[in-house]
C-alpha cells in the first residue's frame, strides 16, 4: 500500500516536473488576457522566437514573445503579419516588460497588401510612425480606427497613396501638432490662394515674406485636401488623379511633422518615395 502511494507521487513529480516551485505556481493562477489587436512590428528572437509589438484596443501598446513562431510548423499562422488584424491571448510576467503570447487569431487578413512591395512599404510605414508614436500600455481608440482605416483601404483600393496621407495627416492632428493652414505662423497674414511653406526644423505654415529658403510648399489644392480629410471619412474620397499632387504634398507635411516631433528620421519614408 505504501509502495503504490510512493510510485504515484514520483510518477505525478515527473508529469508535472516543470511545473513545481513558488514561481511556475503563481504563473499558473495568472489568467490569459485577451484583446483585439493589431500587428505593428516582429522581430525575430533567438532561433524559434518572435519578439512582437503590437496595439491592442483595450490593453495600448505591448510587446511580447511568440514562442516558436519562428518554426516552419507553428501556431501562430499569417497572424503576427504587419498590421493583421487579430485576436491576441497573452499573459502578463510580473518581473518583466515583455508579455508572453499565447495565441492570435486572424479577424481580417490584408494579404495582398502584405505580399505586395509597393503595398506593404505603405503598410510598413504606418507601422514604423505608429510604434514610435505610440506610448505603452495607452490605450488609444482613435489611433486604432485610424491604423484599421488606412490598412483596410490599401487593401481594398491596392493605392497606398491617399490611405498614407490620410493616416499621416490625422497622426499629426490627434497628435495635436496640426499647424493653421489659412494663415501664416509667425506674421498671420492668410495664404488666401498661394502657397505655404514648412520644413523640419519648426511646426507652422508660413507665408512668402516669413518662408525661408529651402522650405518646402503645401499649394492650395494640398490644404482644401487637409479640409476634406478633417470632415470626410477616407473610405469616401475617391482617389482622383487630380487630388494625387496634393495628397503627395500633405503626405510629405505629414510625415515631416511626425518626424520634427519624434526628432528622427523615418526608416521606410525613403522607401515610400522610390515604390
Ligand atoms: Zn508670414
């Protein structure tokens, strides 16, 4: 009787080995979060592993471990691809800043944006300006629409350049940092129909006696865009081929703006403009 008793508690140590110590114990207790999310970047970690930033609606911006997400068969699918839409499960570590995932699962996919380089270098960029811009564990409502609408409309229209735009420019206007665009920063004079210029070096529009050489300009076209893009959904402007010039010029605002307020340079911005 005592013989059986003792057999069953080695064969329990041995199932249940790893499992043992203070530690494992309260990990077990901690129960699996779950959230909406969307991809923002993977890296990858050690041989199996992926490191994987990503925005969830109701838990910010966090950065976990995809164990074996690097092996040929794993779990995690085309979900940890940038900007999937997905379901994440994870678990919090006391100790630690990274969180472990456990499992993701596609809400909506945006395959052909991301098997398309053109494509993808649009979805690389909102990627790159959202994870600088995003502080962690700040839940951000508007930030995840925004990211959502962009990518959903490269997929669909398969054009980067007006969701780019439009996702550039609302960066910087949730972010707070939209300058006027009828008059002039520094003297406030209103551009009326001529061109404003910016650069990198100081937020604001200024007009032709305020602009300093090697400025660069936002013609009026580029500012009635800023106007439809503040009160129209992107899903309901055509991209027209007589609004390209302007959305190109308020992309190239945009995206100096988030970097004047990141003070840094955008890795994929040069990508964007050899695609
Ligand atoms: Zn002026």
């Amino acid at each position: 009787m005592v013989i059986t008793i003792v057999l069953r508690v080695r064969a329990f140590r041995t199932m249940y080995g790893s499992w043992s110590g203070a530690a494992s114990a309260r990990r077990l207790l901690m129960p699996a979060r779950e959230t909406e999310a969307i991809i923002l970047k993977t890296f990858p970690l050690g041989e199996a592993d992926r490191l994987v930033s990503f925005l969830g609606r109701s838990s910010g911006r966090l950065r976990g471990v995809a164990a074996g997400a690097r092996l040929l068969k794993n779990r995690y699918g085309s979900t940890l691809e940038v900007l999937s839409h997905v379901q994440i499960w994870y678990v919090e570590k006391e100790t630690r800043d990274l969180v472990r995932i456990q499992q993701a699962e596609l809400l909506e996919s945006f395959h052909k944006a991301q098997s398309d380089y053109g494509l993808s270098t649009g979805l690389a960029v909102i990627s790159e300006v959202s994870e600088l811009i995003l502080p962690e564990h700040e839940v951000s409502e508007p930030m995840f629409r925004l990211i959502l609408l962009a990518a959903r409309e490269i997929e669909r229209t398969g054009d980067w350049k007006l969701p780019v735009s439009y996702f550039a420019f609302w960066t910087v206007r949730l972010g707070g940092w939209l300058p006027r665009f009828d008059r002039c920063v520094a003297c406030g004079t209103p551009f009326g129909s001529k061109p404003a210029g910016y650069d990198a070096h100081q937020s604001g529009l200024f007009c032709e006696k305020c602009r300093r050489s090697g400025m660069k300009l936002l013609h009026l076209e580029a500012r009635n865009l800023a106007e439809r893009f503040a009160s129209e959904r992107l899903d309901r402007i055509e991209f027209a081929t007589s609004i390209e010039p302007g959305a190109r010029e308020l992309r190239g605002a945009g995206l100096t703006w988030i970097e004047h307020y990141l003070e840094r340079r955008l890795m994929t911005r040069e990508l964007l403009e050899t695609t």
